[in-house]
C-alpha cells in the first residue's frame, strides 16, 4: 500500500507556480491576483479562506478578501461580484460556499463572469469541461486528477465508481475520469443515496471516489484488493482531544481500508491541500489568459 501524499504534491506544484509567477514578473508581466468573498462567519469557511489566502502568498500572488456579514443582501453580493467583474486588477475570484439560505446560489455563480471564475463553478466552464474544451476545471476534481497523474496510477480500461453526485465534486470528477486521455479513459459508475447494491458496485472498482460526506461509509468489504481509494470526505467531527475540538474525518474507514489498497489517500493531507493548489493553478491560468483570451 503506498500513500497518496497531497500535502507534497500540493508543495511541489505551488513551487512550479511560484517559479512561473517569476519568470512572468521578469517578463514585466503582472502579477496574478486572486480575490475572494466570504459571507458570514462560519469555521470551516474562514478556515478555507484563510489557507486559500495563505497559498496565494506562497504562490506570489496578490489576493483581495472581501467580507460581508450573513445578512447581507443577495443585490449587495451580485453588486459586489459585478464590480469584480470589472476590476482589471483581478484575473480571478471567488465566492465562498455554502452561502446564507436567504441568497440564491445558483444566481451568485451565473454572475461571476466566466473568464474570471476560477472555481470553474459556471455553467459556461461546466458545460466546456463536459465536452472537452478549454475552461477553468473546478478545483477538487481537478486536484484529483492531478493526483492519479502524480503517482502515475492506471486509469485507461479501469472501473471508477463516483461516490456523490454533487455538482462541486461527484458529477465533475465522473466526466473527467470518463474523458479521452489519461488520466481518464476510465469506465465510470456514480453511486448516490438512490442506488442499490452500492457494496457490490464497489467492489468491482480499481477506483473509488468517494465524496458523499458521510464519515466512514466506505468499510473493507467493500474494496476489492489492490483498489486505488481517493476520500474527498473532510467532515468535522467532535473530539475533545483536540485543541479545536473537532478533527477532520473522511468517508473512508481508513485503519480497515487502507491494508487492503495500492493507493490510498489520508484524510487530513490527501486531497484537501490539492483543491486549494488547483485554484492557485487556475489562477495562474486565468492572469496569463491560458484558457480564454
Ligand atoms: N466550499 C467548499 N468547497 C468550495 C470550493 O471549492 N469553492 C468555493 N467557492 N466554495 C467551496
């Protein structure tokens, strides 16, 4: 078994960005810019924010972190994104989720302006990554393709099962993994609360995704041996034995599983550290007009 260390990659790849941000500025270039809104103070989101703010300085990046309080109004944030949209200073931003109930979400990201939205969230980079063109890949699939690239592990002819079908993690991860080329080529199954049989569907998997947010879900029986296993989970669970007083659990039953698996990724320091790097990576793209003129 051999872990998958995203902590590392991540560090590897914000060194190549790091070194990219150089050679622009020598160039007389500008230096990428990325900004953020939050809404609200809740923990898991200012903690994101904050290691998203601290990657961008890592990376050489200016960023921008813009605050309202949770009742702000929905008019009052897409004002806010508008004037983003327009600001030349920033190639791209982003809107911390999930957002108070009394804002629509979905109106939120249809108003970020698509050239700008580097959490590849928009239904225009949706749809383009969806039929293979050029866009901004949203950032926790993105990160774990990079990961299967990394360490080189065989996807083409492979069964993949999704575990989740959410919009920011399960639906884009499937139709990456199912896309000409590698890694990709994969033969994709996406299991959700509505499917039946999910432990015999598992175990016919050389690789699992699973991002359904449920501590654990995945037990033994239902890896097959020599399985590569991806957990997307971070759910915060109480343990007074910490200082904060939770700890991050992932979907996977990692002790049981992990005996049984080529590859295996730890929950914390697998994929997490991988989504904030995809976007320093699409910020990078968007300041040097990569994927859009
Ligand atoms: N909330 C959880 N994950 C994400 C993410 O990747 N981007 C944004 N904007 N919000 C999130």
């Amino acid at each position: 078994m051999e872990l998958i260390d995203g902590k590392k990659i991540s560090q590897e790849i914000k060194q190549e960005i790091a070194m990219q941000v150089q050679s622009i500025l020598a160039e007389g270039g500008k230096r990428p810019t990325l900004a953020a809104i939050l809404v609200g103070h809740d923990g898991g989101s200012e903690t994101y924010v904050a290691n998203k703010i601290k990657a961008c300085e890592e990376c050489g990046f200016n960023s921008r972190l813009i605050r309202f309080e949770s009742d702000v109004t929905e008019d009052k944030l897409l004002e806010a994104i508008r004037q983003l949209n327009d600001d030349d200073e920033v190639d791209g931003f982003i809107v911390q989720l999930p957002l108070p109930k009394h804002i629509s979400e979905q109106r939120v990201i249809e108003t970020i302006d698509y050239h700008k939205d580097v959490d590849g969230f928009h239904p225009v980079n949706v749809g383009r990554m969806a039929i293979g063109l050029p866009c901004f890949k949203s950032a926790t699939p993105a990160g774990i393709m990079m990961l299967l690239e990394r360490y080189n592990i065989p996807t083409s002819g492979k069964r993949a099962v999704v575990l989740g079908r959410s919009n920011i993690v399960g639906k884009p991860v499937a139709t990456l993994l199912m896309q000409k080329g590698y890694p990709g080529n994969a033969t994709v199954t996406v299991c959700h609360s509505a499917t039946d049989n999910i432990k015999e569907i598992c175990r016919e998997a050389d690789i699992i995704i699973a991002a359904l947010g449920q501590p654990g879900f995945v037990k033994a029986d239902m890896v097959k041996p020599g399985a590569t296993v991806i957990d997307v989970g971070t759910t915060r669970v109480p343990d007074s034995t910490r200082k904060s007083g939770y700890r991050l659990s992932g979907d996977v039953d990692f002790e049981n599983v992990a005996p049984l698996c080529s590859y295996i990724t730890p929950v914390p320091g697998g994929v997490g550290p991988m989504t904030i790097t995809s976007l320093m990576r699409n910020t990078l793209l968007a300041a040097s007009k990569s994927v859009y003129e």
